[in-house]
C-alpha cells in the first residue's frame, strides 16, 4: 500500500488490526508530500511510480491508500497494470467510504472533507452517484489541514478554527454523515466529532477499506493462511527516521526499520502546480 506520507498509516492501523495474519509492505512518499495539491497528471504519474516499485517487491494487492491518489490515478494505476499484464488488482479508498457514508445516512445528505485534489477531482461525488444518486454531498476542501497534522507540532487554537471553518458549510447544510477523505484527519477524529455534534455519523478511509481488501484476497484465494501475526514493513522516499518519528503517532504500533527508496526526484515531477 501507498499513501503521499504517514497518513496513510491510519489505513494500515485498521488492517493490521482487522487482518492481522497478512504480511504488509507500506511505502510513504514523503519525498514528494503533500500531494492534494496536485495536478491529476501529476497525481497519476505519482501513482503509477509507487505502484511499480509495491509490485517489484512482490505484492499480491495493491491497496492506494491516499484519497487523492485514489480519487487522480485508480484508473491510471489499474490501465497501467493490465497494459503490463499484472494480475494483481488495486484497491483505492473512494468508493469504499463511499458505499459506507451511503450506507450511515437517515437524512440523505453527507459531508466530504478532503484535499483539493479530491474534492476538485468529483470522484466521491461520482462514486455516491453510482450507489444512490438520491444523495446529497456538500464538499468542503481543506488545503491546509493534511500538512498541519503531518508537521509534528502540538495541536493548537489555529487547528481547531481550521476545523470549525471546514466544518461550517457542513453544518449549514444539515449533514448527517461526514466522510474524512483524507487519510491524515482521522487523527482529528475526536476535534471532528466535537464540533460536528455527536450523531454526526463519521466515515474514515481505513475502517472503510478493511472489509473490501477481506473479501478481495478471499475472492482470489489470496488470503493468508497463517494463524500468527504477520509482517509489516516501511519504505520512505524521504527521510526515514522523520518518517518513523512521525509515523509511530499514525500507526500507533511501533514502526520499526523503514528502507529509504529513490523514485523520481520531486524536481523531475515538479512542485505540486495548482489543482
Ligand atoms: N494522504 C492524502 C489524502 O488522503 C492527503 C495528504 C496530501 O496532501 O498529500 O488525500
């Protein structure tokens, strides 16, 4: 699995904790953090990058673990793999947590927060569409919010008035089910749940994901077949010990080694251009 940095750690918290007997290879792309404000080419390229390097090293699934590399580069990372002729399959965090906000609302109107990139992208409103095009969906992005919870500084004031600010038109708009699509908020999950009121119904990336990569592996015979825990390991293509001291906070389980990797250096990709 893949994610832009450590958020995507909160994915791989509810699967080594759902599926624990399977073995996980993560990669952090810290190097090229933060990816919601990047172009969907850009986003795809990215992708398709991580995805080679994930099944160089022999993975049986490949789980996107980054809304906004899902909602950008799914499709771009599935064509890439067929072209080559890979049978593995990729899953991507959309319509998992699609399907779940569907499934949560009584009142038929649900909230996104997300980066630019998702929320400009329209793929959670095209994946509740495809479920129930009853639905209404109010989408707030939140440009700064994933690089704040990633910088390692205490959660402060400026946090919390990001939070309310973001949560303002959700409010407004009589939500009853918020959709945290970005895999960095879940860590603000309780700050979310405080100001949204608490039956506000709140949906997150990892949880969401677990039962599709469960009946994925035992659909293609893939599951693991051992009783014991299994493996995890990390790859960073920047800093490691950043990556491990930061990542401890998202995982909360210990991190242990994480190999650095070289993919194409942030120059060669280009400083995130606007969405
Ligand atoms: N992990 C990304 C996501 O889920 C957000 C952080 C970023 O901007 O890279 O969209």
């Amino acid at each position: 699995m893949f994610d832009s940095g450590v958020g995507g750690l909160t994915v791989l918290h509810e699967l080594l904790v759902d599926l624990p007997e399977e073995d996980y290879l993560y990669l952090g792309d810290t190097a090229r953090f933060p990816y919601g404000k990047r172009s969907r080419d850009e986003l795809a390229a990215l992708a398709i990058d991580n995805a080679d390097e994930l099944l160089a090293r022999g993975a049986k699934l490949l789980v996107i673990a980054c809304n906004s590399a899902t909602a950008a580069g799914l499709d771009a990372v599935r064509a890439h793999l067929a072209a080559k002729g890979s049978p593995v399959s990729v899953l991507g965090v959309v319509t998992p947590e699609a399907i779940q906000a569907v499934e949560a609302t009584r009142n038929g109107r649900v909230g996104l927060l997300a980066t630019e990139a998702t929320v400009s992208s329209d793929a959670y409103g095209a994946a509740i569409r495809r479920i129930d095009d009853m639905i209404e969906l109010t989408s707030v992005a939140c440009p700064e919010l994933a690089s704040l919870i990633q910088s390692d500084e205490p959660i402060t004031h400026e946090v919390l008035t990001l939070v309310r600010e973001s949560c303002a038109p959700l409010i407004a708009a009589d939500v009853d089910t918020v959709v945290l699509g970005c895999t960095h908020y879940p860590l603000l999950a309780p700050m979310f749940q405080r100001v949204l009121g608490r039956n506000t119904r709140i949906i997150t990336s990892g949880v969401a994901i677990v039962r599709r990569v469960e009946h994925l592996l035992s659909l293609r015979g893939l599951r693991s077949q051992r009783q014991t825990e299994g493996e995890y390991r990390f790859l960073s293509t920047g800093d490691p010990a950043v990556f491990s001291a930061l990542g401890t906070r998202f995982l909360q389980l210990p991190i242990g080694e994480v190999e650095q990797v070289a993919l194409p250096a942030p120059a060669d990709i280009g400083a995130p251009t606007a969405v």
